[in-house]
C-alpha cells in the first residue's frame, strides 16, 4: 500500500488531475493499519525482515517520505537527494 501511495503522489507531483489528492486519502487508511496491526512484511508468512523493498526497512523510508517527501528522495524512483547528494 505504501509503494502504491508513493507512485500516486508522483502521479499528482507531474501533474495528473486524476491523481491529485490521491496521496492524501491513502496516509490515513495506511497509518490505521499500522496502528491495528503493526508493520506487516510483503515476505511470505509475514516473516519481519530488515529489507528495504519488502520488509521493515520499507516502511520506515515510506513513512519518512509520506511525511518529508521534499528532503526524502525516493528510492522506488530512484530520485536523487534534494541537495545534490554533497557531503559536508
């Protein structure tokens, strides 16, 4: 559910009238579900894994992005980081 609100607020990002909005309705049906039933892996069985596409790393970068989505890049899209990626 996270990668698919994700791809919709790039939707609405570009400009798709469809999609405008969209990114907003899925944060509240997708933190309920967290609060219910806690971080369910996209593993078999639901096995709690540390990966970053199916498992608990997953939703903590999407969490981050859902509420900082101009200072976290995504990773699904593969956007670079806001400053250019420099160090300081």
């Amino acid at each position: 559910e996270l990668g698919i609100a994700e791809a919709v607020a790039a939707l609405a990002g570009h400009g798709h009238g469809e999609a405008h909005g969209g990114p907003t309705g899925r944060i509240g049906p997708v933190l309920g579900l967290l609060h219910a039933w806690g971080p369910r892996c996209g593993t078999p069985g639901r096995v709690p894994t540390p990966g970053l596409l199916t498992g608990l790393s997953g939703i903590g970068y999407a969490l981050l992005r859902l509420g900082f989505a101009d200072t976290v890049p995504s990773v699904l899209l593969l956007d670079p980081a806001p400053d250019g990626g420099a160090c300081d």
